[in-house]
C-alpha cells in the first residue's frame, strides 16, 4: 500500500486535513447498528499511480487518477467486472502518457453515459481535467467508450479560471447535458481579483456551468449560474476556518429539471434547469449549527427525487444529513447520520470527513475517507441505521463508492479499486 504526502494527496479545496470504527478486510453491524449484514471483500487492484473516484456502468468500473504524487496522472482506467473477483484492466484514456495535450493535467471524477441522439448513439464518458503543473490543460473531456476496450476522444473543451473539479452528465428527451463544477470561479475572474489579499468586488465568470453536448464531438456552453451574481452573496463570505462559497459539486435529477450545487458554505443550493440557459434559484439547505465548518461537498438522491442526501468534508463535525426536499424552496431537515463507534476526530484533517453519497434503493453508500465504506439503512430517512462498514486494511483514504445490485466498488486514494459484496451476516 502507498501513502502519498499528505499535501500532496488532499482534494483541490481541502486545506485542512476519529480514527476507524473497524479494521480489516470484512465488517460487520456495530452496536447500535440495523443488524444482518456485512461488506464482503470480493477483490482488490492496487494499480500504479493515484487513485481518485470510480464509476460503474454495465461490467466496467473506471477508475480515475488524481495528481499526487506525480503529474501527469494516470488517467482513466478501466477495468472489466465480468468476473468480479478478478477484475481486468482492458484501457486506459485521459492520460498524458498516450495525449500529449495533458501532460500536466489530472482525472478525478469520470461520469459514464449510453446516449442515443441524432449526432450519436453509445456510450460517451466525460471526466473532468484540472492542472498539475503550470500551463497544463483545464477543462472537460468527452470519450467514446462504447467498447471500453477502445476509448476514442470525441471533444476536450478548455475551462477557465481552473478545471472541471466535478462534474455530472444527464441526458432530457433526445439532448444531453454536461454540468461543471468550475471552483471559485466567480471570484478568481473578477476583473479585480486580488489574489493575494483574496479580494474582489466585480463578480467573474459564475462556477456552475451547462454544456450542450447532444453532438459530443462539439460541446457547447449553454448557461451557467453563480450565487454571487444572483443572491449577492460573497465568495469569500463564508464560516469556519476556509471562509468560502463556491460550487464544489453538482448533480441533477433524471429529468433534468433541478440542478443540487453543493455550495461548501452556503450548502445545497437547488436550480431549476428546465431551461438550460435561464437556471433559476428555488431555495438552499440550512447550514447547521452543529456543522461548525459547513463543507458541503456532494449530494445524492432518492425516493423519486424528495430525498437529499449531503455530505460534508468537514474537519470535524463531519456527517451525512438528510433532507425532504418535496418543496425545494424550503427543504426539511430530517436527520443526521452519524456513526455509532467513531470518536473525537484525532485531529483537523479533511480525512475526517465524510466525500461522496450513493442511494441505491433504501441504502446508503458512503465514501467515508479514514472510516472506509458505510453503508446505512434509509428506509426511514428520519431514523438511518448503520447496516455495515468496511474499511481497508492499512491507512484507510476511501474516495469513492458506487453501488450496483450485485456489488460495491471502491477507491481509495491509496490503495486503490476493491469490489466489495454487501451480503447477509447469515449467507
């Protein structure tokens, strides 16, 4: 297992860095925990070079790369899950080794996508582009992988004043959209942005941004939506140690029609994008007082869209909550998630925190960083129950999760792709 440098390893935004409730391969409820079930290890690939998010779709996992400790990064690699104890790497694209146009950039989230429209009919998967060195390329890019085991570059569009840091792909009728999540834009490219004193008073070019990409051989910009612009609300105006408000992810619903920015400070904000070009603001999360720092870093969705859940990559104080969003002007706050067996945080790491959320039925999937992967009952949103957690052997930095019917993946930033199997504590 590698161990990166710890400011080398950390997300984009995360500037701040207890300890695991379990350790080892497999594990199961703990106390306080909805029993009967535990996340079985069904495979481990601990490739070269980082590890950032993964996404499955059909038999395929991809994996993508982020920029410690070196630069370039390795890109997406994909791995077949035909057999799933065995994973098979068949390619790998979006790197600098085989492009030279991105030798200094990285790959830290991959969405995939079958898309059927006039220009194009397969699978397209679109990953984000952020610099590792100075002049490296920014922005998104857009592959044909409709044979994983030959990915073709169909567009890469440049960004700025950074890359897509995340980034989500969602198709409405015969039109498919990518959405961007352009960090601190809004204040870095205010005509006077003053970099060093952190100042501006001139909103710049907003962080949420919509591309049309029903040809994905030539995406467009479309429309783009900031709270400072819109709500007045300062960049920098933010609470606890980092002070600030800018989209760090975005996700939408199946139809298209409302946009989630997490917003770091400010919270989820909701848009509704029924017309790509015109977004419009329906309401925002409270930020808790029991979330000293805010950090909303990612959101997921279930029970048709009424169900929110937000994660926070917190230093401390750092839990799912989740929300009923059936009126959007005014979501209703209706639990926290916390673990029952984890203590005080050890210290001020973003490793406390807890990254990205999956829904998959009346489940939650966790990418809980030190504490590995959790998974929770969410049958009763008021009353979530921890159900099992698994947490790699060794340093644990799990990244990513993405759950299907028939198993779990994760990444670890250093340890790598494991598929996990969520099963019965009697089978």
């Amino acid at each position: 297992m590698r161990r990166s440098p710890l400011l080398a390893s950390v997300p984009l935004l995360a500037l701040f860095v207890g300890a695991a409730a379990f350790a080892g391969s497999t594990s199961g409820p703990a106390a306080g925990a909805a029993p009967g079930f535990r996340l079985e290890r069904l495979a481990h690939v601990d490739p070269p070079g980082s590890t950032a998010d993964v996404y499955g779709f059909g038999t395929y996992a991809y994996l993508s790369s982020y920029r410690s400790p070196d630069c370039p990064a390795a890109g997406v690699r994909v791995y077949s899950l035909k057999n799933p104890r065995k994973p098979r790497l068949v390619s790998t694209f979006a790197h600098g080794a085989a492009d030279r146009s991105l030798t200094g950039s990285d790959t830290q989230k991959t969405i995939v996508k079958p898309i059927k429209t006039p220009r194009f009919k397969g699978v397209i998967a679109v990953t984000g582009f952020q610099r590792c060195v100075t002049g490296g390329f920014q922005g998104f890019g857009v592959y044909d992988v409709t044979n994983p085991a030959r990915p073709k570059k169909l567009a890469v569009v440049s960004t700025e004043p950074r890359g897509a840091h995340e980034l989500w792909v969602q198709t409405k009728g015969n039109r498919v959209y990518v959405y961007l999540a352009v960090s601190n834009s809004e204040l870095m490219s205010s005509p006077d942005y003053d970099a060093q004193k952190r100042t501006a008073t001139i909103p710049g070019d907003p962080d949420f941004r919509i591309y049309d990409v029903t040809n994905p051989r030539r995406p467009v910009r479309v429309g783009d939506w900031g709270a400072w612009k819109t709500l007045g609300i300062h960049p920098t105006n933010g609470r606890g140690s980092y002070k600030a408000n800018f989209v760090h992810s975005v996700y939408t619903n199946q139809a298209a029609t409302r946009a989630f920015l997490s917003y770091w400070d400010l919270g989820t904000v909701i848009l509704d994008i029924s017309r790509p070009a015109q977004p419009q603001y329906l309401g925002r999360t409270p930020v808790e007082t029991n979330q000293p720092e805010g950090d909303a870093h990612s959101v997921a969705l279930g029970r048709n869209g009424t169900l929110l859940i937000e994660t926070h990559e917190a230093p401390r104080a750092a839990f799912p909550t989740l929300y009923d969003i059936s009126d959007p002007r005014a979501p209703r706050k209706l639990s926290d998630f916390m673990l029952p067996t984890a203590g005080p945080p050890p210290d001020a790491s973003f490793l406390n925190g807890v990254h990205d959320p999956k829904i998959l039925g009346n489940r939650a999937y966790f990418s809980w960083y030190r504490q590995g992967v959790v998974v929770a009952d969410i049958s009763n949103p008021s009353d979530p129950r921890l159900l099992a957690q698994f947490v790699p052997p060794g340093s644990a930095s799990v990244w990513g999760v993405f759950a299907t019917s028939k198993y779990v993946l994760a990444s670890d930033m250093d340890s790598g792709l494991w598929v996990l199997s969520l099963r019965p504590t009697s089978g």
